[in-house]
C-alpha cells in the first residue's frame, strides 16, 4: 500500500513484519504479540494505523485509562459490540466483573455476523500496568484464543521487556517484536516532515539540525523533540521575519538561536515553565534570564527565624555531632586537625543525604548564629512544625514520641544558599563570612560544610 | 496435552452410548479463579435447574449444596455419569480451603453419581500442593507427557506438520510447498510471497534470539549512557553496594570536570531527568517502596544491568563518543 510508506515513516521493515503476521483476514494469526520499544518509537501509531488502513475489526484499549479489571474488561466488550452491531441503535451497556463472564461474553459477541470469519486484533497499550492488576489477566490474555476457542489475536504495547512480565509458573510465550529507536537521521527525517508550509524544506532542516545538536545528546524521544521544535521554531524564524537576516545566513540564525535553546532545556524541557508561558517569553522578548520556573518559587518567603531554623537544622544535618564544639563555640580549644573526620563519614556527608538530629541540638546551633538573644518561646517551637508541615523538614520516627522528636533536613544546599542570601547581614559576626562563602562555592566539598 | 484430551474425548465420543449419557464439564484455572466462580461454571455447564439463559440463581452456599445433592441423588446404575476436565489444575488448588476439589474428589471415591476427574498441569510437584485431605481421596493415578525426542525427530515432526497432505487441491503447489519446507521459519507467508525461503530463516532467528535488553539499551541518550557507566564504576568500587542519584551524579561530575568533556556539563535537573527516565525503563529499581519523607535524590537504587550487557551494549552504541567509550573501560584507580 503506497500511501502507507507516506503516513509512516522509518518503519517499514515493523509495517512488513506486522502485516505478514496479521495474514490474511480469515487466517488464524499468532495467538498473542509482544511489541516493546522506547517510548514514542511509533508502536502505538504503527499499529493504530496499520489496522485503521487495512481495515482489520479491532479494539483498541489503554491499560493506564482502565486500571481495573472491570473497567478494562468492560471497554473490550463494549467496543466489539459497537463494531459488531450494524444498526446505529443503542445496545445495552454490557457489564463484566470477571475474566470468566469476559470469555463467556466475547464468544457471544463474536459469534456476530460481521465479526465471524474474521481475526479480531485486541490492542492492550501499556500493557505492563496489567502486571500489577489481577495474577490471572495476564496470562489469560496470552491465551485468550484458545480459552475462547475463536479467532482472535491480543497484540501487547509496552517499554518494558517481556522478561519483566513473564509470570513465576510460567505462561504462554507471545510473539515478541522489537521497535528500534529511532537513529538520528530518521529523526531528521520525520522532524523536517512537519514543516510549516511558509518556509522551505531546506529551511527547516537546518533549524532541525540546530535542535538535535543540542538536544540530541540529552533526549532521543521524538514527542520531546517534536514539541521543542514547534516552540522554539518562531523565535529561531525572528531574524529574517524582522528582516535582519536571510534564510541562508546561519550563522546569525544560530547565535540568535543557540542561547534560548539552552534556556529551553533548562526550563520547558524541565517542565519548569508551561509552554504557554514559553511562548508568551518569546513574544514579549524579555531577558531570557528573568525567567522563573517552578521550582523557584518553592523558596517561599519564610518568616525571619524559620530561615534561620532552616540554615540550623541544614548544618545539622550535614555535619556530624563531633564537629558543633569547633564550629559553634566560641573559645574551643584546640582539637587535632588531622583525622578530623573519619574515614567513614568522608563520603557519607553530602551522598547519603541527610541526618537525624533531636531538637535540643537545633536549638543549640539557632542560638549560636542568630546575632540577637533568641527566647524559646512558642512561636520558635510553632515555626519548627510549620515547617514540616511545609516539608522543608520531616519528622524522623513516631508521631507520638512527645520528648526527643528528632528532625532531618530536607532542603538542598541551593536552596539554603538561597535563604542565605536573605540572612547574610543579619548573623553574628563572624557568621556572616562563612554564609557568603557559601554563597561564593559552587559545591560543597567533602571534607565538610565549613 | 490438551489436543490429548481433545482427541481421546473425541474417540470416546464416537460411541453411541456414551455420547448419549456422558456429560462432560471443562473448567480452567485462569478462568474460575476462585470456587464461587467454578461452582457456578459447573452448574451452568450442567445446566440444572436453577440456570436460566447463562445466569445462575442463588448464592454459593445454596449452588454448592444443590449441585452436591443433584450429584449424591444417584448412583453407580442410574444416573448420568460426568468427566470434569480441570485445565490449569495447579490453580485449582490454590483456592480457599481446596473445597471444590475436595468435594469432587469426595464423590469421585464414594458410591454416588460416578464421576471422572481429570487434572492437566505443568507442575511436576503438583501433589505438594493437595492438602492431606484432598490428597487421600485422590487415586494417585497420574500420567507424564514428557518431550523426549532428539532433534533429528524434532525436524521431521516439524516437517510432517507443515507438508500439505496429497488432498490438498492445487497439485502443484503443494509439491513446491513441500519441497520448501526443508526450511524452518515462521511467518513470512503473504499472499505475494508464498513459499518460505532460506532468508527467512535467518531473519525469524534474529528476531528470536535478540537480547531485549540491549535493544533497550540501543536506545538510550548519551547522557543516560553515561549515567549507567557511572553506575557501572560505582558497582565496581563498592561492590554491588546500592547507590543514590547523588552518588551516580558526582561520579559524572568526575567525569565531565577533565578538560575536554565540559561538554557534557549539564545542569542537575535536566540529570535528574535522564536518571527519571532510566526508573520509567526499570534498567535500575529502588531498593525498597518510596517513602514520602526522603528526597528523591538519596533513594537507594540498584541497576538492573551487569558488567558484560553493559560492556556489549555499548559496543553497538550507534555513534557513541570516543571519551565515552574510553570512560566506560577506563580503571578506576588514578580517578
């Protein structure tokens, strides 16, 4: 079929081997098929449309839309029936609650006119959430032509391998085919297909080359990459719609370009920011560096003790209890430098994650860096749980253990820079040379926080 | 096994006797999962009195009850004997308390309605699963089906299978048909393409034997190869130990820090990403259920993959980058 080859691209040798196992219509096929593939290598597509062109009765279901036997079950039956039916009149909804009443039923509806010689194609994608619903659906479903003794074939979608399925007593072994991952010339091919209209082909596929030499290294999934291209595509068009440069002068199209595609990376690829927003960047033409993603705005303005609570309870948790004399203190004495740490805590401090430590020592470290006298009063004790209501700090243990609750940061060392920032003039002197050396390392060394 | 059964019921069958008397009940594990379920099967494959069209009257208590009084009613002269066929029987067994095997076997032993059970299963320990119950009322008759012939009788099993048999109607076809069939293959058989040749074979055996996760792994981003050597290095210095983000993210920062890969500098979530992405593919798997109080940066993990599939995947890694692969076979000692 010519017309197929244009619709998909890149898949030709997947279209030819489906086709021969569909066979002919009335044709027995392979009882159950097990296509796996990197997410948006065309499995879902290929097959919708493959079926959707030959014309062969099938139904098609989305195992993350029909999480439960029922609902799953339910949709197969009711699909077939509208196939079936020729009148355009409502037949009654069937209901299904078990796998036993299914194949009860599907020989029923099968048995109808139109579907009776004919192999009838069931496509479960996202097939590996069946692993977690009932032990018997996933088997039965590998069988489902010889328990309902009809002509049927269960066709399987998924990004997990099939030896991640096979259930512990064994079952019937599908057909198991493989899409390949799309290598970066289809890739170029099927971007610069899309194309809009306005500008030339050769065009585009420069822009497209630009995209993939920045993405490419990051991402290979094509819906990723479709959407950026989309996005990105009026921004990089700028240039020569303002008039400042022609279609062929690269050079000023890629360093007008370059610059917000790393920006896009860091903020629509992340889902920081909304696409809408993107967009609405573009269009305003503001400093790309203005903008704000989502995960600046967790930094929330926090009340003038909860930051310092914060800082406290983030050194903490990274340094260990040994060290507080030296660091807090003002006259400690002297303490050996070598072994200062030993030698298991070197590269437990910063790759483990974070400590346990009891409210006493919080309080202890608050005192230290705050500059003023600092009463233990409700409100100190109401911001630490504000806090952990807010998830910045969590509880370590039981609810109910009332003296000795013991806490663990759970904020990054960015973010503590961040709130740095704020209280950098309002620590005890002597403190406020070590926060804006905080503020000034690009990474927390090893050896410990200070 | 089945097309055993099939057979030898369909022998039965042919005579005119039993055909008119025997009544025969076929029941499957991954069907009647539990024996409310099989209970009802069994009644309205019998098709007693209270099934009307397919749906079954009354609740458990009261189908298990009449369907063992209809049964015991009868005796070895008059009445009707039944074949129960229990497809899947390991399943069977499974079920709470084993009632509906002990009830049948139960009749089975007893001078009541004469009945046949016949179990097929895959399990060879399958009496392990009875209980002491069940297992005294069973006759410990039990056949094996085992698959003992070498591979020259494989072939020419396989071979008989697929020839046409001599009423086949296109005379010359089938004799092209058959003389093809000295090849093995699978499917490639199209209206255009009629007869299975020798490439054939070769392409269904690729498709067979292909290491599905190394196809997997053919797919990845660069950065998500990178990523999985540093966890490769990580295994190797600690020893299988389980590891973090953290963990696997400085060991790339290792990497990328020598001058000439600053290339590979990206920003710490867009690594996190490819470190998400790797967990959606199952190539590594957390050691034990998220936990809502810590950071998704310090979960402990494990890689699914060891040293040779990584070692081979990377070797088919379509354009991978020198410095990559050097990184990926490097020692660790002088990092």
């Amino acid at each position: 079929m010519p017309h197929l080859e244009n619709v998909v691209l890149c898949r030709e040798s997947q279209v030819s081997t489906l086709r021969s196992l569909f066979g002919e219509r009335h044709h027995f096929s392979f009882p159950s098929i097990f296509i796996y593939g990197h997410t948006a290598s065309g499995k879902t597509y290929v097959t919708q449309t493959l079926l959707k062109t030959l014309e062969l009765p099938h139904v098609f279901v989305n195992c993350v839309e029909c999480f439960t036997l029922r609902l799953l079950l339910e949709q197969i039956l009711n699909k077939l029936n509208h196939l079936s039916s020729s009148e355009d009149g409502c037949s009654t909804e069937i209901t299904c609650e078990t796998f036993n009443d299914f194949v009860r039923l599907f020989k029923q509806v099968t048995a109808a006119e139109n579907l009776k010689d004919q192999t009838v194609y069931i496509v479960l994608d996202k097939a590996e959430y069946l692993r977690d619903m009932e032990a018997n659906l996933l088997p039965g479903f590998l069988r489902l032509q010889e328990l309902a003794d009809r002509n049927v074939t269960v066709l399987f979608l998924s990004e997990i391998v099939w030896e991640k399925f096979r259930p512990n007593t064994g079952c019937f072994e599908p057909f198991v085919l493989y899409f390949p991952d799309y290598s970066i010339g289809n890739l170029q091919k099927i971007l610069s297909h899309d194309h809009p209209p306005e500008y030339s082909a050769d065009f585009y596929a420069a822009y497209i080359n630009i995209l993939l030499g920045v993405f490419y290294t990051v991402c290979r999934d094509l819906k990723e990459l479709r959407h950026l291209a989309v996005l990105n595509f009026p921004k990089y068009c700028e240039p020569v719609v303002k008039g400042e440069a022609s279609e062929r002068d690269t050079r000023k199209l890629w360093r007008n370009i370059e610059p917000h595609l790393k920006k896009a990376m860091q903020t629509v690829y992340l889902r920081e920011v909304s696409s809408s927003q993107w967009e609405k960047l573009q269009k305003d033409d503001t400093d790309p560096g203005q903008l704000k993603g989502l995960s600046a705005h967790t930094h929330v303005e926090l009340p003038y003790y909860s930051k310092f609570i914060l800082i406290a309870a983030y050194l903490a948790s990274y340094n260990p209890a040994r060290t507080d004399k030296r660091f807090f203190l003002k006259h400690h004495g002297k303490i050996k430098k070598t072994n200062f740490l030993k030698k298991h805590e070197k590269t437990s401090n910063h790759l483990l994650g974070p400590k346990p430590f009891p409210l006493d020592r919080l309080l202890a470290i608050l005192y230290s860096i705050v500059d003023s006298r600092v009463a233990p009063t409700a409100n100190i004790f109401s911001q630490i749980t504000s806090l952990v209501t807010l998830q910045l700090l969590t509880l370590v243990g039981h609810d109910d253990q009332l003296d000795g609750p013991k806490y663990k940061c759970t904020v990054s060392l960015d973010f503590i820079r961040a709130i740095a920032r704020w209280s950098v003039w309002l620590c005890r002197p002597g403190w406020s040379t070590v926060v804006r050396s905080w503020l000034t390392a690009t990474s927390a060394s090893q050896d410990g926080e200070l | 096994m089945r097309e055993l059964i099939n057979h030898a019921l369909k022998e039965l069958m042919e005579i005119e006797e039993v055909s008119e008397n025997v009544l025969q009940v076929h029941l499957n594990g991954l069907l009647q999962i539990n024996d409310k379920i099989a209970l009802k099967e069994i009644t309205r494959q019998l098709n007693l009195e209270n099934v009307v069209g397919d749906k079954v009257f009354g609740s458990f208590a009261e189908n298990l009850s009449f369907l063992l009084e209809a049964l015991k009613k009868g005796d070895r002269t008059s009445s009707c004997p039944v074949i129960f066929i229990l497809d899947e029987f390991d399943l069977f067994a499974h079920h709470k308390n084993q009632t509906l095997l002990y009830n049948l076997f139960d009749i089975s032993q007893s001078a009541q309605t004469p009945i046949a059970v016949i179990g097929l299963t895959c399990r060879l320990d399958i009496l392990e699963l009875l209980e002491k119950r069940v297992k005294s009322r069973f006759s410990h008759r039990q056949i094996h089906l085992m698959n003992s012939f070498g591979f020259p009788q494989y072939v020419k099993i396989f071979k008989e299978q697929l020839s046409l048999p001599a009423e086949f109607p296109d005379k010359l076809f089938a004799e092209k048909w058959n003389e093809n069939v000295q090849m093995l293959t699978l499917n490639r058989v199209t209206a255009s393409h009629p007869f299975m040749t020798a490439i054939d074979l070769m392409e269904a055996s690729q498709l067979c034997s292909m290491d599905s996760k190394a196809n997997i792994v053919h797919g990845l981003s660069v950065l998500e190869i990178c990523l999985i050597i540093a966890m490769k290095h990580l295994n190797d210095i600690y020893e299988e130990e389980p590891f973090n983000f953290q963990m696997v993210y400085n060991e790339f920062q290792k990497f990328v820090q020598r001058k000439a890969h600053s290339v590979y500098n990206f920003e710490k979530p867009v690594v996190m990403k490819a470190f998400e992405h790797l967990q959606q593919l199952e190539l590594i798997k957390p050691m034990e259920r998220t936990s809502g109080n810590s950071q998704r940066e310090y979960q402990l993990m494990k890689l699914l993959l060891d040293n040779t599939q990584i070692m081979n995947a990377l070797q088919k890694y379509p354009n991978c980058p020198t410095d990559v692969r050097q990184w990926a076979t490097s020692s660790l000692s002088w990092l």
